[in-house]
C-alpha cells in the first residue's frame, strides 16, 4: 500500500479517537469548570472551604514527604540486598498496589480502632494521625517503584569506584544515586501529594473530625446536591497536577513516565560503603515491613473471628460485576491504545510528542476530579445538535449506568496501553529497523519480526495492569456507580459504614487473589508465547 494511504488512515485514526477523549474526557471537564466558576461567582461553595482544603493541603503534604523518605530508604535497601531479598521486598510493596485504601485505613481501625487489637497501646486512630499512616502505607508504592526504575540506569562500577577510592555512603548517594532520581523523584512526589490529596475513601474510614477535601466532594456527589462545591473542589484537587504537565509539555523529553516502562534486566547489587545513612535505611525498611505485617496480621485475625459467613451472594455477584465491566473496558481501550500508538509512529515527530503527552496528561488526571466531571456532565439529559442524549449516569440511566462505568474505566485504561506500546516501539534499534527496510522487509514483516515481540509482552503486562486497577480502584468509579451495577469499591465503603470489617477483609482477599492471579498468568504467557522473557543479568 502507498505511503499516503498509511498517513490517511493514521490521521483518520487520531481524529476518531480525539472525538471519543472530548466526548468522555474534555466535555465533562469544561462542563466542571462552567460549575466551578458559576459557584465562586455566586459565593455558594465558598463557607468553610477554605478550612477544608488547608487541612487536606498539609494533611497530604505531610504523607508525601513521610512517603517519599520511606521510599528513598526502602529502595536504597533495596539495591544492597541480594536478588532473593530482593524480590521479596518488591513483592511486599508491589502487592500492596492490589490492596484498595480502604482495606488500609480497616486494618488500621482493626489495629488501634475501638476494638482493635492494640488499641490500648497506641493513640487514637481517627483523624489526621490515622488517615496520615494509611495514606503513607497505601500511596508508598508510587514513590518506591519510581526510585527502583529510575536507578535502572546507575552503573555500579561506579559505586564500586567511589568505595574504593574511600568515599563516604552519603558522597557516592549524593554524586551517583541523587542526578538519576531528580525529575523521576519531583514527579513520584507529585503524585503521591495528589494521590492522597484526592482518595476519598482512607477519610470515610478514619477521617473523625477532620474534613477533606475529597470526602466532602463525594458526600455532595452521592447525596446529588451540591453541584457547585463538588465542582469546585475537582478543580481544587486538579492545580497540584498542572506544574507536572506544565514541566511535561515545556521539557525536551515527552516520555519521562513511559521509558521507564522498558523491560530491563534486573538491576546488579551495589555494595555501600558502612555508614549511618546505610544503617537508618536499613532500620527505616524494617520499620515499614514490620507496620505492613501488623496490618496484614490484624485484618487475618479479624476475619478469623467472624462468627458469620465471610463470602455472601451479594459479594459475589459484586466482584463478577466488576470484572466484567473490567475485562470489557479493556477489550475496548486495548484496540484504541495500539491505534493511537500506531499513528503516531506515522505521524511527524511533532504530532508523536502532541499525543503522548496528551495520554500522559490524561493519565495524570486525577480519577476524583474525572468521576466529579463525568457525574456533573452526564448526570441528566444533555441536549445536543442532534437532540437530547440521555442520562448515563444513575440507575434510571441508560444501560443502569453501564456507559458511564466503562468510560471511567477507559479513560486512564487508553494511555496506559499507548504509553506501553509506545514504549516497546522504541525497545527496537533504530539500525536494525533500518536494515530491515533495506533487505526489502515489508510492513506487516517489520511488524511481525521487529515490533510484536518488543511490544506484544509489554501491552499484555499491562492489559493485566490496567484490569487489576480498575477493580481495586476508588474514584472515579464510586462516583458512577449505581445499584444496578454494583463495584466492588462502593460496596466495600457500604461494609465500612456498617462497620462489616470482617466482610470487607474478604472482599479484598478474594479480589487480591482474583487479580494478581489472573495478572500473573498473563504476564507469564505473554512473555512465553513472544519470546519477551530475559534472564537476569
């Protein structure tokens, strides 16, 4: 086929999809801020915000720097450790990507809450203490697989250099491990602030007296009243992301988050020097270990003693109800990535960066202020030029909000899988591309030689990756969900409520199982089948 058939066929295909991102993305976010603006002119969201956003403010700078020290001393650990060791900590840390916040702040009330099992032992758990320690213990994975990728890179004949030459732990930290991590470390830290800045679900279980932000956004949204306020706040939660998308646009490199998703051999131990900083590193890690099995142990115990039966009916057709909408979210968004990432590999080096920091932008996008937009945008009828589109948003909606749930579901799901793609993309050497061209190799060959095995494993991965948040994420499905189809995060915080911590144990376990299971096989067939396995360095 001619070169410009591709091109047509690569800008038809950017066109559709960036008519699929207003329609599920950019109407609802400027329909959000026609509510935001419309509520500070007519001062109705203002009476005790301003309160509320500086506790949430301080409240979610306080876990960010506490989080991002933890995570600098788990992963310089880390890196000491031997590979079996090794494994093991990122197992522990990397699982906790499948335990749901809320599961967190339950096992903390089931440590130190009114019936916990050390409540004489430690200080009350409700309020900014307790919504402070599970936030740090449920966001800790953002900062720590951000600092482990990032040090990939560091050659360890340096460390080995500095040892030898009589450095200090702290020099060889400060002129080898610390230029690797600066702009990976600024944006591992923004997250981690909007992250916790932005769950809604730690304050419904331990907030006390303390407001948040989030919280009260999600009282206005399910209590459908308070349009202006929950708008308002969905701003609030979206200006600490602007910096990070601002540094994104205006730098050279548009893939700071997708290279690091290359698949890279193990990264070789480095042997420290002694010192006090090893030492605290090493003791801070144990720490962090130590508080993480104190939960896991309490919320066994607590489902060990449930006088009734754990796993109901109801739970049952919840988590089915969930993957499936899971599996068709990503059925749907798989094909829209691989598009996307296609056309931009035909496209100029212009329109290439355009769309992957577009995706990143998306994916940034914090998932309150996207279940705020949608529910504000697609709550009731919406009159069109074509005529009026009904609700997809509540159970008398179409489809009993199904519409909704899938396009939440989608919408961080497509640049998840264009970022990947693109990511293996770049995985084949610009030489080889080329001679391969030269020798007279075809289209669909260099397809099927060159990009499949590089990018066929890693979008699999993280199809599975993609899946596995969807069922254990909070917002932004919460904020669509409807009783005709129930999520497994509305109806754990409906468990909380009733303070059913035995259930919601349960419900975890059976969806950590579920998911982590079915994400390993996944992975582990993909990287079989496409011959994308690599053995240890």
């Amino acid at each position: 086929m001619s070169r410009i058939w591709y091109r047509w066929a690569a800008a038809s295909s950017l066109v559709i999809c960036s008519a699929g991102a207003v329609l599920v993305v950019g109407w609802p976010v400027l329909r959000m801020l026609a509510e935001a603006i419309s509520a500070v002119a007519t001062t109705r969201a203002f009476p005790g915000l301003g309160h509320t956003m500086a506790v949430s403010s301080a409240l979610a700078l306080t876990v960010t720097v506490i989080g991002t020290v933890l995570a600098f001393a788990l992963a310089l650990t880390a890196r000491t450790l031997r590979p079996g060791w090794r494994r093991l900590l990122d197992a522990v840390l990397g699982g906790l990507l499948l335990v749901p916040p809320y599961v967190v702040a339950a096992s903390v009330v089931a440590v130190g809450g009114r019936a916990g099992l050390l409540t004489a032992m430690l200080p009350d758990v409700y309020g900014g203490l307790g919504m402070t320690s599970a936030m740090v213990v449920a966001h800790l994975p953002i900062p720590y697989l951000t600092i482990r990728m990032a040090w990939r890179v560091v050659d360890p004949r340096l460390v080995e250099m500095g040892r030898v030459n009589g450095a200090r732990a702290a020099t060889v930290v400060r002129l080898v491990l610390l230029p690797p991590l600066r702009r990976p470390l600024a944006i591992a830290a923004a997250l981690l602030f909007v992250s916790a800045l932005s769950d809604p679900s730690i304050p419904a279980v331990l907030r006390g007296r303390v407001p948040t932000l989030a919280h009260t956004a999600y009282i206005e949204v399910i209590a459908w009243g308070g349009e202006g306020t929950a708008a308002l706040i969905a701003v609030l939660l979206t200006l600490p992301v602007l910096p990070v998308l601002l540094a994104l646009w205006r730098g050279r490199d548009p893939n700071a988050l997708a290279d690091h998703w290359q698949g890279l051999s193990p990264s070789p131990r480095l042997v420290l020097p002694r010192s006090v900083l090893v030492q605290a590193c090493r003791a801070l890690s144990v720490l962090v270990l130590a508080i993480v099995l104190t939960l896991a142990l309490a919320a066994l115990i607590t489902m060990f003693r449930a006088r009734g039966s754990l796993l109901t009916p109801m739970m049952m057709d919840v988590i089915g109800s969930t993957v499936r909408y899971a599996v068709a979210a990503l059925l749907l968004s798989v094909p829209v990535g691989l598009m996307t990432a296609w056309a931009s590999g035909r496209g100029s080096k212009r329109l290439a960066r355009s769309v992957d920091l577009l995706q990143t932008s998306l994916l940034l996008m914090p998932g309150t202020t996207l279940g705020i937009a949608i529910f504000l945008a697609y709550g009731l009828g919406t009159r069109t030029p074509l005529g009026e589109l009904p609700a997809l948003v509540g159970g008398a909606s179409l489809a009993s909000g199904s519409v909704a749930i899938v396009a939440v579901f989608m919408a961080p799901a497509v640049p998840m899988v264009h970022l990947a793609a693109r990511a293996g993309q770049r995985q084949v050497p610009v030489p080889v591309l080329e001679t391969a061209r030269v020798l007279g190799a075809g289209r669909r060959r260099v397809a099927v030689g060159l990009f499949l095995p590089q990018t066929g494993a890693l979008v699999a991965a993280t199809g599975a990756a993609v899946v596995a948040r969807n069922i254990v994420s909070v917002a932004p499905v919460v904020f669509v969900s409807t009783p005709d189809a129930p999520m497994v995060a509305s109806f754990a915080l409906d468990l909380l409520d009733r303070a059913a911590l035995e259930q919601t144990f349960a419900l975890a376990a059976v969806v950590a199982l579920l998911v982590g299971g079915a994400s390993a096989l996944v992975a582990g067939a993909s990287a079989t089948v496409l011959g994308a396995r690599r053995r240890p360095a």
